[in-house]
C-alpha cells in the first residue's frame, strides 16, 4: 500500500516517506515505551534484503512498523533475576572450531549479536547490549515466536481447550475442510509434517514466505495470509516428509486462538506473562489488532523478559508458588524429535524438529563437547535470532543477532552450540 508523509504528533499514525505505517507507543497502547533512539525505520516490505544496519534498526523496532496487540505484565509479580555467583568475561570463554580458538568477543563480532543473556540457576551469569539497544529495547523474535506459540498449545491442553495434539485442524479450523490440510493434525503442524506443499526460501521473491511479508504490509493482512495459506497443494502425506512451514506455523496460531477464544497476545498475558513474573510489557504483531495475532512470528519483548520466558519452559512450566501451566511431560513431548523423512539425517539421527523446537548442535568438529548437550533445545529465528535451553544443567541463554543473510553458514551454526557448551563447562566448574 502507499501511504502519503503525515506530520509526527502525538499519539498519530505515523507514514513514513517510504510505503508503511509507523506507529507511536500512544497509538499502540504501549505503557512502558522503550528508548526512542531511531527516527527513520526501513521499510518492512523490504526486509528480507535490508543491510545490516537497517536490520539493527528494523529488528528493535518491529514493533512500530506494523499493527500489534500488547501483553501487559504484572507489576506487583515480577520474577527477580539476580547476579550468578560468577561471571563471565572474554578470557574464561574458548571454544575451538576448523583448528582455531575463539573467545567471547570473537562470538560476539562473528555472530553479529545485539543482545545476550544467559541465565544459570534462574540467576544472570552475562547481559550485553549493543548499539544503542538497552533493557527496554523490544526486539523482534522471528521465528523463535513459533516455539513459544507451541509452548501455549501446551498450556491450552493442560486447560483441557485443545483436547487432543492428534485432532485434525478442521476441528478448530473448519473453514478448511475440503483443502490441503483437511487430514492434518494438529501435532503434524507443529512438526512441520503436514505435507502440505510451502516455499520458505527467503532470498526467492516469488517464495511463499516472500509472498507473506507482502501480504503483512497490506490493509488487511489476514486476509492476504489466509488466502495464501488456505489454496496451497497438498504435496506429501500427512505425517511422512518434514518441511519448514511458516504458513502451517501460521494456522498452529490459528488454532490456539479458535481454541481459546483468545488472540495469542491476549492468551499470553493471561496465563504465562504476568503469572510467570514478566516486568515489562510486550508486543505481539497482529493482523487483526485484538483478534488475530501472526503465529508464525512477530513476539516482541525485552531481553530479561526472553529471557524469564526461557525460565518458564526450562522449569516446564512450573511457576514460583507451584502451580504447573504445562501437561505433565509437555517439553519431553515437544523436544521428541520427529522421524519423518528429512527430519533425519547423518548429523542428526534421532530427528531434527519437535513441535516447533530445533534439535541443533555442532555438526562438524566435536559434534557434542559437554555431556548433556543432546539434551539442549532451540528456538531459531532468521538472522540470528535464538533461544536455547539446557535443562540438565539448568541454563538458558538468548541472542539477537543481525546476521547478514536469513539462514546462516554451518560455522554460524556451529559456533553459537559450541560457544553455549563453552559457557556450560565454565558455569560447572
């Protein structure tokens, strides 16, 4: 859409010189506005090739570029994240990869990182910041949105709203008998199984994915996205190929909401963000403000509230006072990894996807450097964007990055599970 330069005032939708809205915290009923650093924001339409600077800029202010529905927390329960007894600096982290020997600052650098903390024993053991991004920064999740979405579908069968992960979707979802999906349930579509034909190659501009983020930026992006998802082909049987499916992780949105008569910001807040101790409010881009939030990303938070999140899964959904949010063994069901074909493969034998976690270590070198390291599960989003816990040795740890391409080299890869286990030998010792 194009949209003509409006004045900035108070509280006003704002266009930009360029083809989006900008919206105000006033307009978006942000309570606690974080740091207001950037005044000109690059174009969303465009973000699948923004430079790196755009992409620090774009990423810390997803927010402002599209519609988004708040999740409030809770003042007067805000979990404490105290100091770790030890802590972490560039000459007590070293890990070695292709014969070389990396630090702290070196990961840092390599990794483009924006932001990082790591949590042991619920307490903080490192926090970093970079350019100008702050405790009150709420950076974008992309695709790191889709485990926590799952995460809610756990809270919602505790609840007993969903009844079953093996019902079919057009239980929820009825307007989609008849399609591609008709015989998909609902555990296929969070294993990304559902054999229902999507292109997510990001660097393609006639990909599906490509095709999503145009929808995003139009008046009614629900629409556009909907109609994308609903009339795609059938390609494989339900159950048997595993394929990495924003548009299926979409409708696992889709389906929590029809399931809780909640959008996904609403049910958030409710049951996790402010019983979990949350202590800044988040935003959650919407398609339909109130209504219909997107599944498949667009969670905005601060980095200690990723951060408690974190904490929140790692601890199965166990809150302070005692109360259990998640079915009794919801993370191991989740993290067991599926066996549909190339979800499988020499690097990874037991599976590499669960219901929207990644099973991700160093695939050359040492592919497993501490003991308990197979046990680690990742939510990953484009560019950098990670969230990964280690509930042996009860650690979680989150990174923005800005990484130059959406789907990063295997060292990337490598790297951020080697420097992890790093971090873990260090915290043992």
């Amino acid at each position: 859409m194009k949209l003509s330069k409006i004045a900035l005032c108070s509280g006003a939708l704002i266009m930009s010189s360029l083809s989006f809205a900008q919206y105000t915290c006033k307009q978006l009923e942000i309570v606690d506005c974080p740091n207001q650093v950037d005044q000109k924001l690059p174009d969303p339409h465009d973000m699948l090739t923004w430079n790196q600077q755009q992409r620090l800029i774009g990423f810390r202010n997803t927010y402002k570029s599209y519609d988004g529905s708040v999740f409030y927390a809770n003042k007067n329960n805000v979990l404490e994240l105290h100091k770790y007894k030890k802590t972490i600096n560039n000459h007590n982290i070293s890990f070695s990869l292709d014969n070389k020997t990396y630090h702290l600052n070196d990961y840092l650098q390599s990794q483009d990182v924006a932001g990082l903390i790591i949590l042991k024993n619920g307490q903080i053991a490192y926090e970093y910041y970079k350019d100008d991004n702050d405790a009150t920064t709420l950076w974008t999740s992309r695709s790191v949105a889709k485990s926590i979405v799952a995460t809610l579908i756990g809270v919602a069968v505790k609840q007993g709203k969903i009844t079953s992960l093996d019902d079919p979707i057009i239980k929820y979802l009825p307007d989609l008998k008849g399609t591609a999906w008709d015989q998909v349930s609902l555990r296929q579509l969070m294993q990304h199984t559902s054999g229902v034909d999507w292109s997510e190659d990001y660097t393609d501009p006639q990909s599906d994915f490509s095709k999503m983020t145009y929808c995003e930026v139009k008046a009614d992006p629900d629409a556009c996205v909907y109609e994308l998802v609903k009339n795609l082909k059938a390609k494989y049987k339900p159950g048997t190929v595993w394929s990495y499916s924003t548009g299926g992780a979409y409708l696992v949105g889709k389906v929590l909401e029809a399931a809780t008569h909640e959008n996904i910001a609403s049910y958030l807040e409710k049951n996790v963000w402010q019983k979990a101790g949350m202590e800044k409010n988040g935003i959650w881009q919407s398609y339909k403000r109130g209504v219909t939030d997107m599944g498949g990303h667009g969670f905005n938070a601060t980095l200690r509230d990723y951060a408690r999140l974190g904490l929140f899964i790692l601890n199965e959904g166990k809150l302070a006072n005692g109360q259990k949010l998640l079915p009794n063994g919801w993370t191991e069901e989740a993290t067991d990894w599926n066996k549909a074909e190339r979800s499988v493969s020499e690097a990874y034998p037991q599976g590499t996807y669960g219901f929207q976690w990644w099973n991700s270590h160093a695939k050359h070198g040492s592919p497993i450097t501490t003991k308990n390291a197979q046990y680690t599960y990742w939510g990953l989003g484009i560019y950098g964007q990670i969230m990964a816990i280690n509930p042996k040795d009860n650690i979680v740890m989150i990174q923005w990055s800005t990484w130059p391409t959406a789907m990063p080299s295997e060292k990337l890869m490598d790297e951020k599970s080697l420097f992890l286990n790093a971090v873990t030998n260090y915290l043992e010792k």
